[in-house]
C-alpha cells in the first residue's frame, strides 16, 4: 500500500507546457504515474508527450476524471492554480514553487483545510510511493534509493533526503511512500498531520522523519505520539545540530522562535515520546533494526 499517490492515483499536471512541466510529466509517467490530463490557459489542444492540455482543471477534469493535481507553476500564481483546482473538486495537491508569498502560504493552507484537501508543499521536492508513482521533481536514478519496503519517510530537508533514505536500504529495509512537505515557514501541510494516514497504512511499519532546527514540527509528532495518535515505531534525524545557537541556517522555516525549535528541544520531545533519534544519517539503519528486527 502506499498513502497520498499510488498506482490507481489519476494525476493532473497544471502547468505541463512549461520547460519544467513537461520535463517532470514524463518522468512521472515514466515511473508509473497515471498522468491523465494537462493544463495551461492559452494552449488547449496541444499535446506533451501523449497528455492532453486543456485550458482549464474544470475542462480537463471534465474529460478525464482526476483526484491529484501536480502544480508547476511559479510562485506568484501557485495560489489561484491550487484555489483552481481545490474548486474542480481536487483534494490531493503537490506544489514544488519555491518562494510563495507568505500571505499566498496562508490562504492556500487554509483554503485547503476548510474543505479537507491536502496541500504538500511548496518548496518540496515532491512525493514517491515506491514502485507505483511519482510526483514532482525526484530524479531517474532515484530508484536504486528508493526501494519498495515497508518505512514511511516525511522530509523537510530536499538534501538529507536521499542520503538518509539511503542508509535505510542500506539498513535492509524499503519505504512505502516518501513525502516532502517543504522547508517553508507555512507549509500545506504539516508532519503531524500525515501521521494518520501512516498509522492506519498497514503496511507502513515504521516511520522515519527528516528534520531540522527550526519551526515545531518536529515537537507537534513528539505530542502527536504522546497523545496516541501514532503509535508505530518512529526514528529521526535532523540536520543543523551543529549550528551556532540563534544563527538562521537552510531554509526559511529553519528559525528558532520563543525557545522552540533547536535540535536539542526536539530531540527530548521526540525521545521522551519513545522515538529514536539519530545523530548521524548512518545511524538510521540501525535504530530501524532495533525496533523492527
């Protein structure tokens, strides 16, 4: 199984006729998504590699019913394509756009609960369910990484991703579904929020989160577990051990704000909640082994 995407997932790409947007679509379909429609204002009746584009998610949706929109689309306009396609009735939206407004950030996140739509992103890298489908930008040779098994990863970093998913195939484990939420301060959606899909995926035994210093995600998925909401076996890591206290580092959700936020604090939420916490990519592996063996 897999949460968000799979193979039976029927994929919109808003934004295909871009250099981007074409590039990523037949990568994507090329890794088994079902990329059924396309859509750019100005270019309907064109074709990007066998999609169709319409004019609209409406028009598209209209001729190819659809419950996942992929959104490469710039920053300034990620708003009106993801309010466009929450209107379509779409409540499944990735979007890579780095740099939202924050203001836009705001009301996509809160557009998108209003209605129980789930937004991942900006600012991510996207989402994989291994061996079944693929949305945004996660490269070819990324399957020699990401290998069918049973660990859910969440991410907020795109550079510690394939190094600490490497350590878990190295560790004799595969993943069901990678998602990255971003390394925004307002995500679409938050960490705590996607433990529920993993704790009801059986086949999802274990979860592993990719963190770093800053904002409280990392605190809200020690409290989620605290308060039963997750109950499977958690492991960390978080990037920015090392930095200089008060020092701003990566992105832009990566401050610290009113004692909340540094890798120390996270870590002794995370461990008083019964997760393991690594301090080393190579150490995932085998504190997956010691919960799972």
């Amino acid at each position: 199984m897999s949460i968000f995407v799979n193979k039976q997932s029927r994929v919109i790409v808003q934004g295909v006729t871009g250099k981007e947007g074409a590039f990523w679509a037949k990568h994507m379909k090329d890794m088994g998504t079902q990329v059924v429609a396309g859509v750019t204002p100005g270019k309907e009746g064109q074709d990007v590699d066998g999609i169709p584009v319409y004019h609209s998610v409406r028009r598209a949706t209209a001729d190819h019913p659809a419950d996942v929109s992929m959104l490469f689309v710039p920053p300034k306009f990620t708003k009106d394509a993801v309010f466009e396609a929450l209107d379509a009735g779409i409540r499944k939206i990735c979007t890579i756009a780095d740099g939202i407004p924050l203001h836009d950030a705001v009301e996509i996140r809160r557009a998108a609960m209003s209605c129980g739509a789930m937004v991942i992103g900006g600012n991510t890298s996207g989402i994989i369910s291994a061996g079944e489908a693929m949305l945004g930008t996660i490269p070819y040779w990324i399957e020699r990484v990401y290998r069918k098994g049973h660990v859910g990863v969440m991410t907020r970093s795109g550079s510690l991703t394939n190094e600490v998913t490497a350590e878990i195939v190295k560790g004799g484990f595969g993943i069901t579904t990678l998602i990255g939420v971003g390394g925004d301060p307002v995500p679409g959606t938050r960490f705590a929020e996607l433990l529920p899909l993993y704790e009801a995926d059986d086949d999802t035994h274990a979860v592993v989160i990719i963190g770093e210093l800053g904002g409280t995600m990392e605190e809200e998925v020690a409290e989620a577990r605290e308060a039963g909401i997750f109950t499977k076996p958690l492991v960390a890591f978080m990037g920015g051990r090392t930095a200089p206290e008060g020092k701003r580092m990566g992105h832009a959700g990566a401050i610290v704000t009113g004692g909340r936020g540094t890798v120390k604090g996270k870590t002794a939420a995370l461990t008083h909640a019964g997760a393991k916490v690594a301090k080393k990519p190579s150490e995932v592996g085998a504190l997956l082994r010691s919960f799972l063996a």
